[in-house]
C-alpha cells in the first residue's frame, strides 16, 4: 500500500513539473489553429503592408535618388512593417484567449510562464514570416525593387528575426488592455510607431525627431533591416535597442501571467 502511495506522489510530481515548463509540439500546434482562425487578422495582417508597397513602392519617384532603389527601400520597409503589425497582432490575440476563458483553464496546467510566452511568440512569429513572404513575392513580381539576390534574402531574414520584438509587444499589450479594445488601440499605435521610427520617411540625422526615433522599438528595427541594401555597417545601437525593447516586454509578459495565475 505505502508503494503503490509512493508510485502516484511521484508519478503526480512528475506530472507537475513538464520538460520546458510545458512548452510542447502539441501546444504549439493548438496556438497556431487558434491564430489562424481569426482570419480578419489574418488577411488585414497580410494584405495591408502588400498594398502600401503597391501604393508608394511599385511605381516610386526618383526625387530620392534611382527609381529601382528607392523601390527596394520602400519594399523593405513595409516587410518591416508587416512583420511588426503581424507578429503584435499574433501577440496580441491572447485578450480575446483571456475573455473565452482560455487562458483561465491554462492556469490550471503547470504551464510555466516562460513556457506560455515562448509558445506565444513562435506563433506570432509565424505570421510575421507568412507577413513578410507576401510583401516580398508582391515586390519580385513587379520586378521595380533593384537588390542582388542575397540582399532579398537578408533584409527578408533581418526584417522577421526582428519583429520579435514586436511579438512580444502585442503579448504584453494583449494583457493590459481589453479584448474589445486591443487592436483598435494597437493598429494606430503601430502606424505611429512607425512614423515616429524613421521606418515610412528618412529622418535627418542628429535632429530632435532622429534623437526621438532611438527611443522607439522601430528604430532598430527600421535601420538593421535595411542596413544591408544601404551598405552601412552593424550598429551597435540598433541591436541594443532591439534587445532591451525585447527584455522589457517579455518581462512585462511574464508579470502579467504571473498575476493572472495568482488568480486562481
């Protein structure tokens, strides 16, 4: 009898505590249908950054210097963008999860909340790459941007690796703010964002909008994924922006689980 008591302790310990705090192919997996059923999301998450490009980038004027290139600035830029709106939106979807109650039967699991953010970010990182794909595949079949192959390659992979950030901006926002209100509030937030970050229209060096611009998530992101059509050299700046932005949302994220779990 003691043996058989034994047995279930451990068996319920071991239950108790998953490998990776519960992070699993199968959770990933539920996330990602989740995600893609809100298709309102989706499509506005795709099609948009798609449009701007064929609005300002397929057809550019060359007051800025050659047509071709300022197409491929303005590509990556709505890439950037894309993966951005796409990858907060993605993060963001956990308001709607908290109203369903679907983050209440979670806290129920030994989900670690490492663990719940990491899942939350692979899958809004998803949308962001589907996101930059689109933009891209509009941008070859225009044939106006003018970038040897590997810069297609590169700015694309700087342009998703970085909308981490982003990713887990609209996780933490997902949690402050009310699920009737999250992406009304988001979606103007975002194109302001951008605006303020130098990553729609160049902004002169060394002025108050440039010395405002460094204090945003968009910056570096905006300057790294276009670094390499532009030539210039690795920053310090902009992966350190990146970083701590990354830090202080993911903290956020966290904090914010933490106190819902404290709720049941």
């Amino acid at each position: 009898m003691t043996s058989t008591t034994t047995d279930t302790t451990r068996d319920w310990a071991a239950r108790r505590t998953p490998a990776l705090g519960g992070f699993n192919a199968t959770l990933l997996r539920i996330e990602l249908r989740r995600m893609l059923r809100n298709r309102r999301t989706v499509i506005f998450t795709l099609l948009l950054p798609a449009a701007l490009y064929l609005a300002f980038g397929s057809n550019p004027a060359d007051s800025y210097g050659d047509a071709g290139e300022v197409s491929a600035y303005i590509l990556i830029s709505m890439a950037v963008y894309g993966a951005a709106l796409a990858t907060t939106s993605g993060g963001a979807m956990v308001s709607t999860e908290r109203a369903l109650g679907w983050s209440r039967q979670l806290r129920l699991t030994p989900l670690a909340p490492a663990a719940y953010v990491a899942v939350k970010l692979t899958v809004a990182l998803t949308l962001g790459l589907a996101s930059v794909v689109v933009v891209y595949a509009v941008g070859a079949l225009t044939g106006t941007p003018q970038m040897a192959t590997h810069l297609w390659f590169e700015t694309a992979l700087l342009a998703w690796v970085g909308s981490l950030v982003f990713a887990a901006f609209g996780l933490f926002m997902g949690y402050l703010l009310p699920s009737e209100n999250v992406m009304q509030v988001l979606g103007p937030l975002m194109a302001l964002l951008a605006f303020i970050g130098g990553l729609f229209m160049p902004i002169d060096q060394g002025s108050t909008m440039d010395h405002v611009a460094r204090l945003t998530p968009m910056y570096g992101l905006a300057h790294l994924a276009r670094s390499p059509l532009s030539g210039e050299g690795l920053h310090v700046s902009w992966v350190l922006n990146l970083v701590v932005w990354l830090a202080v949302f993911v903290a956020g994220a966290m904090w914010r689980f933490r106190r819902d779990t404290a709720r049941v």
